[in-house]
C-alpha cells in the first residue's frame, strides 16, 4: 500500500470516527433528556421513554464498538500494520480497505472465520 493510499484510508476512517462520535454523544445526551422528562409523566409515558432509553443505549453501544474498531485501523497506520491480516499476515485487498477501512481480516480468512472454522 503506498502512501497516497494510505493517508486516504486514514482520512476515511477520521471521518468516520468524527461522525460516530457525534453520534454517539448525541444519543448520550438524548437519553438524559428522556430520563429527565420521564419523571415528571404517567405510567405510560415512563414505560415509553424507558424503552426509548434502552434503544438508544443499544444504538449507542453499537456505535461505540463500532468507534473501537476504527481507533484500532487508525491505530494499525501508525504501528505500521495496516493492510495486513490478523490472521495469515498477508495483504488484505486494496479494494477491501476501500470498502471497510477498518478490516482486520483478508476476504479468505474472514471467510473461514464467517464459516466458523477459524
């Protein structure tokens, strides 16, 4: 991988992180807001907010796991790891970095892992 596609791959992958994080504060301070409001409500209305409460705290965390595996691709560029797979430690496809920055597994190797025999 040469640099030019290197520091493209590392620019796509702060741009995501900026959009996650974003994302994940916003849904952090939505589900404050929620709890907020739901004390002052009837039954119902807490039952409502708690559920949205729990759908935000799950799209949250999703986001956040989400979060650590960019910080781990970002993290690869700069040990000087990026592109390799975790697994056989050969390249992974430029054309798969492209589409998933973030990968840490070749097509073959995410295969057998997808088919459960890694």
């Amino acid at each position: 991988m040469n640099k030019k596609q290197l520091q493209r791959s590392r620019n796509q992958l702060l741009e995501a992180k900026e959009t996650l994080v974003d994302r994940v504060l916003k849904a952090e301070n939505d589900g404050r807001e929620a709890d907020a409001e739901s004390e002052a409500r009837d039954l119902a209305d807490q039952a409502s907010s708690s559920y949205t409460k729990e759908l935000l705290f799950s799209k949250s965390n999703s986001d956040r796991q989400f979060l650590q595996k960019i910080e781990d691709a970002l993290d690869r560029i700069e040990k000087g790891e990026y592109g390799e797979c975790s697994i056989c430690e050969e390249a992974i496809g430029l054309k798969r970095l492209e589409a998933v920055p973030w990968a840490t597994l070749c097509i073959k190797c995410q295969e057998l892992q997808e088919q459960g025999r890694l």
